[in-house]
C-alpha cells in the first residue's frame, strides 16, 4: 500500500509478485485502470503488451494516438487478415500518413501490388522494388521509372540512370546521364 500511495506502482507489483502472490493479479488491474485514468495511455499499452495482451496493447496504443506502435504488434502477432483491429490501425495509419508501416501490413496480408505502390510512397523503393521483382513483376517498369524520377528530384541523376534503363526509358536515362555530367 506504501507505494500505491506514492505511485509506485512497479515496486508495488514486484512486492506481491514476491510476497502476496493472491494480491498481484488485483494489483495488476489497478495499476492498468489507474494508467488509463490518468491518461498513460501508452505507459497502459506497454505494460499489456508486457503481459501477453497484444489485443488490447494494440487498441491502447491506437488510443494514444500511437498507430505505428499498434501496427508493431500487429505484425508481430498472428491477428486474422479480417480482424476488425487490422481496419482500426491501416484506418490510423493512413490518417498519420505512415505509409511504410501500411505496406508492410499490406503485404502480411497478402496484397503485394497494394504494398509495392505504399513502398513507393513512403520512399522506401529498394524493399517497394525487391517485392515487385519476386511477387508483383509487372508493377517494376513503373516503379523502377519512379524510383529514376525520385533520384532525379534529389538531384542523384548518376544513381538514377540505371533505373531508367531497368524501367525501359532510354531518353530518360540520356538526360539523366547529360544533367548527371553538368
């Protein structure tokens, strides 16, 4: 009770935990209820995915307006493609435009072509292009033509000359080799 009533509630679990085995569950619950009253939404999330609870870790990493972490133990865990929890994160992914995140749960869920077109956005073209090229190979002339056309912006027109070429657009590949040399 000493460090409940000074909110230590880590100590205090530790001590039923060793001492008072019947009171370490109910301590559990009151520690998680006094996390999510006091608004440690992501503190609560830590401490139930700690226990085994990936569901409801999940649901209060989404209430803290943690989406990535939710989709962490998504795919980490084997949660069912048709899971209502699987709508709720994509759902907040997309609001906070982590598009990196939304292609790796594309993909565990097995659209290839859905996660290739995310890799893309999210900038991550060498993961978007390596899954093209095993699941989804008439999505790489595109990419490859985009990935050229990103390098170019970042004004990498020597990197971005092979793309082009792998994308089949050989004008393209000369101007990036000519504005590669000025």
């Amino acid at each position: 009770e000493m460090y409940q009533s000074l909110h230590r509630w880590e100590d205090a679990l530790r001590v039923a935990e060793r001492y008072r085995a019947a009171e370490f569950e109910t301590l559990k619950k009151e520690y998680l209820r006094w996390l999510i009253d006091s608004a440690q939404l992501e503190k609560a999330a830590e401490f139930r995915a700690r226990e085994g609870e990936a569901r409801e870790a999940a649901e209060l990493f989404l209430r803290a307006g943690l989406p990535a972490r939710a989709a962490q133990i998504f795919l980490r865990e084997n949660f069912e493609s048709n899971d209502p929890l699987s709508a709720k994160i994509q759902a907040a992914l997309l609001k906070d435009e982590s598009w990196d995140a939304l292609a790796r749960i594309a993909e565990r869920l097995g659209d290839p072509q859905k996660a290739v077109g995310l890799f893309a956005k999210a900038g991550n073209f060498a993961r978007a292009a390596e899954l093209a090229r095993a699941r989804a190979p008439r999505l790489l002339a595109d990419l490859e033509d985009k990935w050229g056309e990103s390098l170019c912006a970042e004004n990498r027109h020597e990197a971005a000359v092979a793309h082009y070429v792998e994308a089949g657009q050989p004008a393209k590949a000369i101007e990036a080799a000519i504005a590669a040399r000025a």
